[in-house]
C-alpha cells in the first residue's frame, strides 16, 4: 500500500477502493446483496458517515479498510442504529 504524504509530510495510507462485487469476493460472508442493502441504508446505518463509500460519477466504490472498521465497530456495539 503506497503512502500519501500531507504538506506536514505525514504519510496517510492510500485507501483500498473496491466494487460491491469485489468486496463480496474478498469476504465471502458478506454476499453482494447484502452489501447493496447496506448502501441502500447508508444514511440511516452509519455507513455514510464512515467514509467508507467514494463516488465517481454513478460508480460506488468502497474503502476496503474503513468499511470493514465499520462492520467490526458495529459488531463490537461502538455503533448503534
């Protein structure tokens, strides 16, 4: 993972973007229709407001890593509906 670095020269890790498709690939218990019902509820979840999700245009990506803090935030009980 390449480092991008701030005008302070701090190094922020490069996000991981993936599809839907692609992260149901990578985590075979999260099934593309499940991931799909979750963006439907972004606003309502959390999700949204994680960062998790980038728009380019009409395609939807995801921040690998940051949506999988939040599955795990949320599995931990440190995100409530």
């Amino acid at each position: 993972m390449k480092n991008v670095t701030t005008k302070d020269e701090i190094p922020i890790p490069e996000p991981t973007l993936v599809s839907v498709k692609q992260m149901a690939k990578a985590s075979p218990a999260l099934s593309e229709s499940f991931i799909r019902k979750l963006l439907f509820n972004r606003h309502k979840n959390g999700l949204f407001d994680s960062g998790a999700i980038i728009r380019v245009g009409h395609r939807v990506f995801l921040d690998q890593g940051l949506f999988m803090k939040w599955i795990v935030d949320r599995s931990k009980g440190l995100v409530h509906d």
